[in-house]
C-alpha cells in the first residue's frame, strides 16, 4: 500500500511538471468563462429593453384606441344634435340661440335632463355651440353625479360639425357644434 501512494504522488508531480502551470495562471480558463458572462448579461440587457419598448408601444396603442375607437361615434352624435327638433329655430337647418340659452342654463336642469335622454344616457358627453367670431358660446353639460368628472384628466374624443345659429328672426351667424365624448370604466 505504501508504494501506491508513493506511485500516486509520482504521478501527480509528473503531471504537475507537464502542464508548468497551475488552472489560475491558465489564461484560457480565465478568459472563457468571463467572455460568456458579458455575453449572456447582453443578450439579458437585450431582452428587457426589447420588452420595455413592447410594452410602452402597447400602452401607448391602449391610450390611443379609445379616440380611434369613438370618433365617428362622436362625430354621428354631433351630426345627429345639430339636428336635433330642440335645439331647431324657425328656418330649417338652423340652430336657435334662445333653445341654447335654455339649454345651458344651470337652472334648467329637468331639459337638460330630457335633451341628454334622448341621446344616450350610457356615454357622459357635452355639447359646445359656439359663433365662428366667438362672440356667443353655449355649454351644455349633463348632469352627473360626481360634479367635477367632465373637468378630469378621463381621456375623451370630440368632433365639431359646422352649423348657423339663429340670434334672433333677422340674424344668422355661422358656427360650430363641438361634441366632447367621455371615456367610462365600461368602454
């Protein structure tokens, strides 16, 4: 047994004496392993940033969708209001400026009421009317229960068609009707 040892240890100092050096002054063993690290943390770096940028282009698509979504359904609604028999003065095609004024009044709370109604009583919306020379303008809110929720930072979409608005018998002023659409929870 003890000149197995002996030819063991021989053998080790042999094999020693071949390679001359040890596996940390090996500049290949060193290297390699480090080359695959820096390697494999780019091709992570890669990969994150990839699915950073996926997902700000997804969140950017989500916050647009609402407005390409809605548009021509607030455009239909804002063709459908200028012709609306409330808001009709005594020519057809025109939009009455006492009808506006008793529309937007804070005080008239049952016609507003009745007039948003009639068009839909899911979609919170507002009508602006206002002359071309910005002389006259009318707002007509809905009544919502949480005051303050048209003022918000909810995304919205809105859609102007153009209209003559009725001052009085005599004069006729161009103008546009603008529809402002909110977006709810459920949309």
């Amino acid at each position: 047994m003890f000149l197995s040892i002996n030819n063991l240890l021989a053998a080790v100092r042999k094999f020693r004496k071949k390679s001359g050096t040890s596996i940390l002054r090996d500049e290949r063993g060193v290297l390699e392993p480090h080359s695959d690290l820096v390697a494999t943390g780019l091709a992570v770096i890669g990969f994150v940033v990839l699915a950073v940028l996926l997902s700000r282009a997804y969140m950017g698509y989500e916050d647009r969708s609402f407005a390409l979504e809605n548009y021509e359904s607030a455009s239909l609604l804002a063709g459908t209001i200028a012709e609306a028999p409330v808001l009709g003065a005594e020519n057809p095609g025109t939009l009455s400026a006492p009808a506006l004024d008793k529309l937007s009044d804070p005080d008239s709370r049952d016609e507003r009421m009745e007039f948003f109604a009639a068009f839909s009583g899911n979609n919170p919306f507002l009508v602006e009317v206002r002359t071309e020379d910005g002389r006259w303008q009318w707002l007509i809110e809905p009544e919502i229960i949480e005051p303050g929720y048209l003022m918000g930072k909810q995304e919205k979409v809105a859609a102007s068609v153009p209209v003559i608005i009725e001052l009085n018998p005599a004069e006729s002023v161009p103008g546009t009707l603008t529809v402002v659409l909110y977006k709810t929870p459920w949309m």
